[in-house]
C-alpha cells in the first residue's frame, strides 16, 4: 500500500494513470470495430423494446427456422433460415464476451473502491496524527491544517446537525406528552 500511496504522491503519478486510462478506453472503443454485428442503441430505451422478442426461446426461433427452410413460400418476406441461425450462433457466442465485459467491469469498479479505501485510510491517519501532534507545543502550524481538514470533512457541520436534531426530537417528544391538569374548584 505504501508504494501505490507514494507514487501518487510524486506528482506524475496521476498523469501515468490518466494516460493509461485513456489507453485503455481508446483500445475498448477500437474493439467496437472488431465485434460483428456491433451497433450502439438508436434511443436509450432501444435495448427495452428489443427485449421482448429477443428473448423468445431459442427452441422457438430454430422450428420456425425449420419451418422456413423446408417451405419455399415462408421463405418470402422473412430473412431467410440461415441469417435467422447465423443471428442466434452470434447471440450465443458473443453472450460470453459480454458477462466478460461486465464482469471485467465489476473488478474494475472494486478495484477503484479499494484504491479510494487506501488512499482514504491514509488520510484518516494523517488526519488523527495531525489533530494529537497539532495539541502538542512546537506543533500549531498543524492547528490551521487541522481546521481545514475537519471542514472538508463536514465533521462540525455534520455534528452540529445531529445536535439541532436530537435537540428538536427531544423538544418534540416533550411537547407531545403534556397532559392536561383539572381546573381547581
């Protein structure tokens, strides 16, 4: 952890990781290229209104297929037998390919989080050693940064709001129990 924190911190480090960023994103959407049958969706509930019918069972698909193959007359207004298999045989290959993609997508995300986590569990550190050393003499250069530290945090704000409503709970539970007293005669 400490070489992946130090290396962000040499300065180059975060222009290393945009470069190969965009390497890879270049390299994705060149891979657009290489995939038969590619095609980006037209609106952005094209791929929910596609479902439907896409999902028909493959059983389903292969009869009618069949059905068209054998029988001339079908055979008019209709594709053809082989574009219908040849669309399934790519539909079941290139299903892989995607839960690839999507799975190379969830290890991504995790492993953003867990480099977030280390950077974040750093800061933490530095942020608890500069608070002890910042109440010690020969360290309130330390104070300001303290001060800076907990307002990008939102710890006071965040504590002064749980304050305000722990306070107006209270104020609340108080007033819902008044009970009312009988006149003296």
């Amino acid at each position: 952890m400490e070489k992946t924190i130090q290396a962000a911190s040499n300065g180059t480090a975060a222009d290393t990781y945009t470069t190969a960023a965009q390497q890879h994103v270049e390299q994705l959407r060149a891979m657009r290229a290489t995939l038969p049958n590619f095609t980006l969706p037209e609106t952005a509930d094209a791929r929910r209104r596609l479902a439907a019918v896409a999902s028909l069972p493959p059983a389903f698909v292969e009869i009618v297929a069949m059905a068209i193959k054998n029988n001339p007359p079908l055979e008019q207004g209709s594709p053809g037998a082989d574009l219908i298999r040849e669309r399934m045989a790519y539909a079941a290959a290139f299903e892989a390919v995607a839960d690839e993609f999507e799975a190379m997508g969830h290890f991504l995300r995790h492993s953003i989080t867990a480099a977030r986590n280390q950077a974040g569990t750093a800061a933490l550190t530095g942020y608890e050693l500069a608070k002890r050393l910042a109440k010690q003499p020969g360290h309130a250069g330390l104070v300001e940064y303290v001060a800076d530290m907990t307002r990008a945090l939102g710890l006071r704000e965040r504590a002064a709001k749980s304050k305000a409503t722990r306070k107006r709970k209270k104020e609340e539970a108080g007033a819902g129990h008044t009970t009312a007293t009988p006149p003296h005669p």
